[in-house]
C-alpha cells in the first residue's frame, strides 16, 4: 500500500490542512520563546514538521527521518543546554514537534505494510522518549524548582495521543481498502457489461448474415437447377457479415457503433431488414410518438434478432408479422410466426439468442416475452419505454 509516487500536486491537496496547522502551533510557539538561545529548537522542528508533511510519499522512510530528526533536535539542544521552549509533556518536545510526530504515525499505518507500520511507529515513540530523557536536565533545573511534574497523567496523555495517531492511521486505511475494493468491483461490473455487449453484437450482428448463408447454401443443395439463383444471395449475405465484422471491429477499436444503424425511419429501417431476411413478412406500424435514435436502434436488433430466430428454429412458415405501435410513451413490438419447430436449427444454436434480446430489453428498462403460441409458431413480445 507504500504510495512511492504521489506528485507534488496530489501531495499539496492532500496535505495543506496539516501543513497549515502546524505552521500555526510552530507560529505560536516562536511568539513563546522568551530567550535568544531558544531560536535553536526552531531548525529541528522545522525539520520533523516539514517531513510529517511530506510523509505521504515515502511513509516508511520519513518515519525514519523524523525518528533521527527528533533525537538529533533532542541531542544537540542537551549540549548546548537549551530547553524546548515551551516544552510539551515533561521536557523533551513542543507542541508542533508531537503534533507532526502523530502525524507521521497516522500516514505510516495508512499507507505503510503492516511490518513497516510497526517497526516505523516504535521508532519514532523511542525518538520521543529519548527527547523526553536528553530535555530532562535543561528544563528541570529551571521549570521543575519548587514543584514535581505528575509522570503519570503526562504518560497518559502519550497514550492516549498515540492510539488517536494508529486509529486514525487505520480508520483511513480501512477506508482506503474499502475504496479499493468498490473499484475493483466497479471495474470488474464494468468489464462484464462490456463482454455482455460485445457478445450481443456478435451474436445479433454477424449470426443473423452467417444464418443466411446457411439458409440459401442449404436450399441450393435440395435444389441445383436453383443453386445458381441463390449464389447472388450468398455473396450478398457473405458481404453484409463481412461489413458488421468490420463495424464490430470498429466497436472495439475506436468505439464507433456496429451496424444495423438507425437511420431517421425507423419503420423504413424494418422494411429493410424485412426485405433482406428472405422471409414472408407482414408489417404493421402505428408510431404516435418520435423514437429516439438509440432506442430505434435497439428495437431493430430485437426485430433482426427474432427474424433470424425463425430462419434458424422454423419451418413452413407462411407468414411473419412484426408490428410496431407506441402511445402513452411506451414502444410496442410483437413479432408473430406460424412456423413450425425443425428440430436441429439452421448451423446450430448456441441459445444465446433470447437471452441477449432479455438482456438488451432489461438494460432499456422495458418487459420481455417468448414463448410458443399456439396451434403453431413463436411469438415475441418487447415493451420498451420511450425516454
């Protein structure tokens, strides 16, 4: 979870709230310092305050940083016999100095391995141990002279400062994790709904053309004297599949729609589908309201879908009726065959057929139907709201 690359950018808007508080407490602490060799303990808060701040790029090892920054701080202002002014708990810190310290814990636990969280925050309470022990003889020779300070509430508020800095370390990691796992959520749902997609347009697309080609290839085998007659037939349907494999590619490649495309008529767009499906279609419309190009092309997938259905699933069908109305903005479509069930389908059947006209009626927010209708033939039903 180490974030090793944060930009500058990401690092400023995440960070300025710390940064501007501190710069505040460090602010007000400069305004406390009431002797001119106080001004030595400003570089090394300067220097833990600055790389609490800049933690989140490398937390581990700004955790180490900020560890020898407290205890070198610690260490040269025992030699020279400075006290931090004013001193926080017993001796060893200032205000700013712990505050930038819990910080660095909060930011090691959220970002760091579990390992790494441990060992950084150990080093960094030692460090302010060790400022507490080295501050003792400056500041207790002046501050402590005619009262003893109680170690015991001091060593509580540690405590208590110091499980504030982890919980809110790991109430932002777990925050952090469950962001994650909506994402990866979201980016596998999103990748479904695409190979879902995808698998709808090859199957309405390219299978409605390939069925053709069966189709005709089939009646030329029962028939030479006609073999000749469907061969234009089967070039055209060979062509029209190769055109939607070139717009499916498209689909992938650049985003582009794959065909049919709806053109500005919807009932011209049937008609043409009708013509080309080779099958005794009725047609009948009955479009009160204007139908959105998406939703247009939609119904003439389910259209192609189901005429391709009963070239592949029926025989002796004597007659196709599709039909087409709307009002009180909802789109009607039935398609009604009398055919009767051939047994083994044209080239197989995969049965993903009804499926993706449910799905592709489910996605627009519409009602669904198949089934068998009686003496004889399919129907199917699609109720589609018109946005």
């Amino acid at each position: 979870m180490e974030s090793t690359d944060m930009n500058w950018r990401l690092l400023a808007k995440r960070q300025w709230p710390l940064a501007l508080s501190l710069t505040g407490i460090v602010l007000a602490e400069t305004g406390a310092i009431s002797t001119d060799l106080g001004w030595w303990q400003l570089p090394g808060v300067l220097v833990v305050c600055a790389i609490s701040v800049l933690a989140p790029r490398k937390p581990f090892d700004a955790a180490l940083a900020a560890a020898f920054a407290i205890a070198c701080s610690a260490l040269y202002l025992r030699l020279l016999g400075i006290p931090f002014e004013p001193h926080f708990f017993l001796s060893g810190a200032t205000v700013s100095m712990t505050g930038a310290a819990m910080a660095t814990i909060a930011i090691l636990v959220r970002e760091a391995s579990r390992v790494r969280a441990v060992f950084g925050t150990v080093l960094v309470v030692a460090a302010m141990i060790s400022a507490e022990v080295l501050g003792w003889p400056a500041v207790s020779a002046r501050e402590y002279r005619e009262w003893q300070p109680d170690p015991t509430s001091y060593l509580f508020g540690a405590c208590i400062m110091l499980v504030l800095a982890i919980g809110t370390g790991l109430y932002f990691r777990a925050r952090d994790n469950e962001r994650a796992s909506q994402l990866a959520a979201s980016v596998a749902a999103a990748q479904n709904s695409e190979r879902m997609a995808l698998a709808r347009e090859l199957h309405d697309v390219v299978a409605h053309y390939v069925t053709a080609i069966v189709v005709h290839a089939r009646a030329g085998q029962l028939n030479r004297a006609a073999a000749e007659q469907v061969l234009p037939t089967i070039e055209a349907s060979g062509h029209e599949a190769l055109t939607a494999m070139r717009r499916l590619v498209g689909t992938l490649r650049d985003g582009e729609s794959a065909g049919p495309a709806a053109s500005s008529s919807l009932m011209d767009d049937v008609r043409a589908l009708a013509g080309e499906s080779g099958l005794p279609v009725r047609l009948s419309f009955d479009l009160r309201d204007a139908v959105p190009q998406e939703l247009a092309r939609s119904v003439l997938r389910l259209v192609q879908e189901s005429l391709t259905n009963t070239r592949k699933h029926a025989a002796a069908v004597s007659s196709v009726d599709v039909s087409l109305t709307s009002g009180d903005g909802l789109l009607h479509l039935e398609v009604v065959d009398d055919g009767v069930a051939s047994g083994v389908p044209v080239g197989g059947s995969g049965g993903y057929g009804l499926v993706g006209m449910r799905e592709r009626v489910d996605l627009l927010g519409g009602r669904f139907s198949a089934g068998r209708r009686e003496p004889a033939g399919w129907t199917v039903r699609a109720e589609l709201p018109i946005a």
